[in-house]
C-alpha cells in the first residue's frame, strides 16, 4: 500500500499524523508529508481512514 499528498492542497491542519503518525508527519513548512513507504501493514487502516478524513481530501491510500 502506497500513500501520497498533493502538497498544494494541504491546509496543514495535522490530522492525518494525529490519526496516524506511523506514515504521515507536519514538516518545517506545517504542511503534511509522507515519510514512510510503503505503509506498514498494521497501519493501513489508520492511513485509509487519513485519507477518508482529511477536509481538503488531498491524501490517496492505494
């Protein structure tokens, strides 16, 4: 399972690394990156539900 952001929607409002932070984290600039892949197989859950709560909808988990 791969995970993306596009980037230029990113509001950096840290939800997805409050919900799971085994793949997504805030970088210097406050916005969300993707810094583990492929996503852990016990954390694929999390991440989909990431992406499924994410307002701007700018995170796919595939």
């Amino acid at each position: 399972m791969k995970a993306t952001i596009d980037r230029d929607g990113c509001i950096g409002c840290g939800l997805c690394s409050e919900i799971c932070p085994e793949v997504f984290r805030m970088d210097d600039e406050g916005l969300a990156e993707v810094y583990t892949d492929p996503v852990p197989a016990d954390a694929e859950e999390a991440a989909q539900e990431a992406a499924d709560n994410c307002p701007t909808g700018v995170i796919t988990v595939e």
